[in-house]
C-alpha cells in the first residue's frame, strides 16, 4: 500500500486491511475516523451526534495530503474559486476557505536557506495584469508584480564561497580592464578556435549526411531525396519513419548529477528600476548569509535587471561581494530576433512564405520572432536547409572529380567562389545561426565552452541590430 511521503501516516497491511473489514460497518465507520483523526487527515470541523452512548458522524469533512496538493495546484494555475470548488466536490482536497487559510498560514514562515555550500541565485519578475472590459476616465489597470527567487546548490557540493579571495570584489569591480587586455584577447583567441572546431565536427557531420543521400554511381545533379519528393508528391511520413538522431552529437555533455533547487523568499517589488533592484540584491545577500555564512555568491537574471545591477554594484561596495551573471534564456531569445533581422530580405521571406507565414501579420511576427519555439524552429530549418544547399555544390564537385568530401576540402573550395551572395550566405549560415545552434546545443548539453565560443562569435551582429543591452553584456 502507498505511505504519504512524509513517513508518519499510517500503513494498513493486507492482513489488516482483511480484519478491518470483518467489523461491522457503525464500528467500520468509527475505526476509520478515530485513525484519520489521528494521522491529521480529518478537519477539526466534524458535526456529531450522541445517542445511546454511541458516536456517529452526520459529515466527515476529510482532506487527504495528494488531493490538496492538486487543488493546490489548480489554485495557482487558474486562481479561480469556482475551479477549486468543483474539484473539491468530487475529491477529499478541502475547501476554497481551507486552501485558502493553509496558504496563508504557511506564508508568514519564512524560508530558511541552507548556511553550507556554494549557492547560484536567480531571479525573475512574475506579473499578473488584470483585465477590465470598461472604458473609463483616466482608468489604470491593476498589476500584481512580485520577485521570484529560486536556490541552486550544486552537485557535488563545494565550498569556494567561503573565501574571500575568490569575492569579484577582489578581482573584478576594482580593477582597470586595460591593465589585462593582453589576457582577455587569450580568452578570445581561445574561443574563436574552440568554434572552428565545433564548426567543423558540424560540417562533417553534414556532409556524411550528404553523401548518403546520393545515389550510388549518380553523378547528376538529383539526389535520393529530391526523387523521392519528385515520385511521392503527397506521401505521408508516418512517426516510424522517421529517423530519431541526436541533434546536438558533436558537443559534448557535462552531465553528471542533478543540482539541488530551493525556492527562496519572493519579494513585493518590480525590478524594473534602481531602487527595486537593490532591494532585491540587498534581499539576497541577506537572504543567503552574507558576510556572516558565505563570503560571496553568484546572482543571475535577465538582460535589464543585469544592465541596471551592474550599474548599481559598480556605486555601492555592499554589493560588490554578488557576481551577476545573464539569464541564458533572454540570451538566447535575443539571438535569434537578431538573426531573423539580418538574413530576413535575403533569405527569411522566402521561407517564411513557404512554412505558411503569407499574410502582413503573419510576417511580421515571424520577423519579430514573437513566438520562440517557433523562431528556433524556424532557424534550424534554415540552419539545416540551407547549410546543405550551402554544401552539395562541393559534394557534387568531388563526385565528379572522385574524390572524398571533407571539412578542410570544404573551405578550400570557398576561396575559389566569387559569387558575393554565395559567400554572404555563407557566413551567415555557417557564423551566426551556426552559433545560436550551438548556444542552444551548449546549454543542453551543459557545455560552458560551446556556451561562450558561441556568444563570442555572435556579439558583433549585437552591434547591426537594435540590440543596445545585449551589446553591453
């Protein structure tokens, strides 16, 4: 039988359950509220009856732990008290007033972070805008704006907070960048060949990809996929036919085990401003026992909040034990609006029109990247289309020369094209969607080097793009 997960409920055996069963059902009935009594599942809200010195329940208001934890959950998801009350109807998960005063009983405790161990922090705004479907004089909108905080502790644990040594305080807000210039070009230099590389396991992997697809001994220009589209116009792929390959093979994955995730204590402003984002960093660093636990510790968030922390740490020594780091999300979404915008009249019309985006509207979002699963989506197309298409002129010229494809043969043979359009596409298919690919593939992959050999190789496009915050970060 299955236990609560809190280990202190009572477990009926098989056994047990047999006899409990045998008794008849008045004294049945009573067995089973004195134990739900007991174990804390039975309200304190139960009408009863005396009556020849025997006790029977009119209504027994039972509340069990996994069904109040699923109105809890339908609470924070509609934050509807009808919701909740139909699905109380049918379930033992309490009522709207008892959800309600669990939740704000347990919300005057607060949340106690551990003292040991290194600790990564995050934080993200959550907003609620209320609506109003009246038209009204100087009418405002009512917003519910509050701070999420959210606590990382590694796995295994380490201890390098603890020093003050490592505090960037020491090493990175009171120093003079022309005084290190020297290494920081190292660190660039590094990166840069670290892309070449992972371009290269890329194109590779393409062009053996390629090669499969041609015919045996044909040396025209059609391959086996263009004569499949040719003879099969309207055939279906089914979910067998397709190949399930891994998308990100050439990097490699640094997986090892899962961190520890704790939710911190959530903070009743918008950091959106100076004043609201020191609060919240003040609210950290308290929050996470510094000086008096930990030495220093890291701090992530988005592009503003990181922009306007910067610019508040580098005025207020208090501050300077937090090292703040980009949200990889916002990064990552920036980097793709970015390169809809450059390859957009050359390339991305054209196949925005054929992945079904034909109205004004429907462009337009598409270009803005609105929606961003569909941008990814939308750019490993192009990535994987048009690198291939990028590709087959080379595979074509070494069948007819028979000799074998490779990467270094692959840019050997670009020095040799004239064409500008081929050689702008070029770099924008095999530089800067090449690097969006791989910043995704590096965040799956838990991959710190793809991760900065990829924002290094794409931060120039920040600077032809309105993408003023990023071009600071």
């Amino acid at each position: 039988m299955p236990v609560c997960s809190c280990k202190q409920h009572l477990q009926f055996a098989e056994s047990e359950t047999f006899k409990v069963y045998r008794i008849a059902s008045k004294k049945f009935k009573a067995a089973v509220v004195d134990s739900l009594v007991q174990n804390g599942h039975l309200s304190n809200r139960p009408s009863c009856n005396i009556n020849k010195n025997k006790q029977y329940f009119k209504q027994i208001n039972v509340i069990m732990p996994f069904s109040f934890s699923v109105n809890l959950l339908i609470y924070y998801i509609s934050n509807s008290k009808t919701v909740c009350n139909h699905y109380s109807a049918a379930h033992p998960a309490g009522s709207y007033s008892s959800l309600i005063n669990w939740i704000e009983e347990h919300s005057t405790l607060p949340i106690i972070i551990p003292s040991k161990h290194d600790i990564i922090t995050f934080f993200d705004n959550n907003q609620v805008l209320a609506r109003n479907w009246r038209v009204r004089y100087d009418a405002k909108a009512i917003l519910s704006v509050i701070t999420t905080i959210i606590h990382i502790f590694q796995n295994p644990c380490t201890d390098l907070q603890i020093k003050n040594e490592f505090s960037p305080r020491n090493w990175f807000y009171n120093i003079e960048i022309s005084e290190h210039v020297s290494a920081l070009m190292n660190v660039f230099n590094f990166y840069e060949e670290k892309f070449r590389s992972l371009r290269e396991k890329f194109i590779k992997n393409r062009l053996a990809i390629i090669c499969s697809q041609q015919h045996p001994g044909l040396t025209s220009t059609e391959d086996a996929l263009s004569s499949l589209l040719v003879n099969n116009k309207k055939m279906k792929f089914s979910e067998k036919s397709k190949n399930k390959i891994d998308a990100y093979c050439f990097i490699d994955h640094h997986h090892k085990n899962a961190p520890k995730i704790q939710m911190g204590n959530p903070i009743s402003v918008n950091p959106c401003s100076y004043e609201s984002v020191e609060v919240v960093l003040s609210s950290i660093k308290a929050e996470v026992g510094i000086p008096e636990n930990r030495k220093w510790t890291l701090v992530g968030c988005d592009g503003l909040p990181f922009l306007l922390s910067h610019r508040i740490i580098k005025h207020s020594e208090d501050l300077q034990d937090l090292l703040i780091l980009p949200g990889l999300g916002h990064f990552e979404i920036n980097m793709c609006k970015a390169l809809i915008k450059l390859v957009w009249q050359a390339l991305g019309v054209d196949l925005a029109k054929l992945l079904g985006y034909r109205s004004p509207k429907a462009l337009q979002a598409c270009l803005d990247g609105n929606d961003h699963h569909k941008a990814m989506q939308f750019l490993e197309i192009l990535l994987l289309g048009t690198g291939d298409e990028l590709l087959y002129p080379y595979v074509k010229d070494c069948f007819e020369k028979e000799t074998v494809p490779s990467t270094n043969g692959y840019f050997t043979w670009c020095k040799n094209v004239v064409d500008p359009n081929y050689k702008f596409i070029m770099e924008c298919i095999f530089t800067y969607a090449l690097a969006v690919y791989l910043f995704r593939a590096g965040v799956r992959r838990n991959n710190s080097d793809a991760i900065m050999a990829s924002r290094i190789k794409f931060c120039p496009l920040y600077f032809g793009v309105s993408k003023t915050n990023y071009q600071q970060i």
